[in-house]
C-alpha cells in the first residue's frame, strides 16, 4: 500500500482509502470498498426507516457465501436475521479467487421474499446469471425460502454502455430499488437509470463522501 494512500473516510464498517475515492472520478472500474460503502450507507442512513425490512450485503460477504462451508456460511450469516427480512441484495462479481479482489463484472440479485423469487440486474448482457443461480441455490436456507417455490428471474435492466460502469449501475439499480420497495416510488426502473444518471451517480457519491468526512472529523 502507498504510503500516501490516506483514509479519507471510516463509517462504521467501510473504510475507504484515497486509492478507493480517486475511482469515482472515472472513467473507472469501481471497486468492493465504494460498492460496500454505498449499501452500508444505504441501509443505516438513507433507507433506515426500512432498517427492519432491508439487507444489503456487503460484496465481501457475498464473495463468502460463494464459497464457504455449511456450517461457517451459517455462523456468518446469523447475526445478519436474514430469515427477518423482506428484501435482501447481494452485489455479485465474477471473481473466482477466495483470498483476492477482482474480477471484471459486476450485477446485482434482490431476494423478495412476498414473491420468492431472486431478481437479477445485470448491466451488462446476463454474464453473471450462472454465478447468481449458484448463489440462489446457497442462500436459500440461510433466509429460509422455500426451494421449490423460489424461481429465480432476469429481470429488465438499463444497458451500460461501456465497459466500467457496471458497478456503479449496482449502486444506482439498488438505490432506486430500496425507493420503489420501501417507499412506494413508482417509476420505471429503466426511466431513471440512464448513462447520464449514473455518471452524475459518481459526481454524487464523491461529494457525500467527502461531506460525511467533513463531519467525522469535526466530531472527532
């Protein structure tokens, strides 16, 4: 790590680095950490009227559920009350390593639990719905949903039209997810999220970042 890499914000889980922030400037691939960062802040602050009904997992612990055993999976999974919630998103990679960031996609699968079905947004063209139904089949009892009642189902997603924003479609598809989940906002999915939403999505992101810094260190 270099040694100019400071920290520019820690809340309360996510930490995030300068090499992290510098990403949204784009155009880039953005990573875990601002992915990560994005749903915590989602659910704890913007969303936390719905605290009760959302889970927004964390891209590490969505890689985990890719590969742990039974019995770690379901230790690290029960402070979490999966079985408690309404709605629960996993963004997904297709990194295939256990101990490395990585990868080169990113899209996103929502649990309902009313309709028991797993929808997956992808971005791109469908590249990650093999390893989304792979992760269907391992969730499955940990939120205790019925394994033959669940279906899992591609769902109409904006198109990115390069080859970086696929992450920060996650973000945005499941900002505007929670919306239209908790608070009854109506609109198309695919009338919002649009390239020029999502790139001022990074313009957003960045200024929040920065103001909820501003604040941790007049706090502190």
């Amino acid at each position: 790590m270099a040694e100019d890499d400071e920290i520019v914000l820690n809340f309360n889980d996510s930490l995030l680095r300068k090499s992290d922030v510098d990403l949204l400037a784009g155009p880039c691939w953005i990573n875990d950490n601002l992915i990560g960062f994005a749903f915590e802040y989602f659910e704890r602050e913007q969303f936390n009227h719905s605290a009760d009904r959302l889970a927004l997992l964390s891209p590490s612990t969505t890689q985990f559920i890719k590969f742990a055993s039974g019995e770690d999976l379901a230790v690290a999974l029960e402070p979490l009350n999966l079985p408690t919630k309404e709605y629960v998103f996993l963004p997904i990679n297709d990194n295939s390593s256990v101990t490395r960031a990585g990868g080169s996609h990113w899209s996103l699968m929502v649990f309902v639990r009313n309709k028991e079905e797993f929808r997956h947004y992808d971005s791109g063209v469908s590249s990650n719905a093999t390893i989304a139904k792979d992760l269907m089949d391992r969730l499955q009892p940990y939120l205790r949903a019925s394994k033959r009642g669940s279906k899992f189902v591609d769902m109409d997603c904006p198109r990115q039209k390069n080859g970086y924003d696929c992450g920060m479609y996650v973000i945005s598809v499941a900002e505007h997810l929670c919306r239209e989940l908790c608070e009854c906002y109506n609109v198309a999915l695919t009338d919002v999220i649009t390239d020029t939403t999502v790139s001022l999505k990074r313009q957003q992101l960045l200024k929040m970042i920065f103001e909820l810094a501003e604040q941790e260190s007049l706090i502190s």
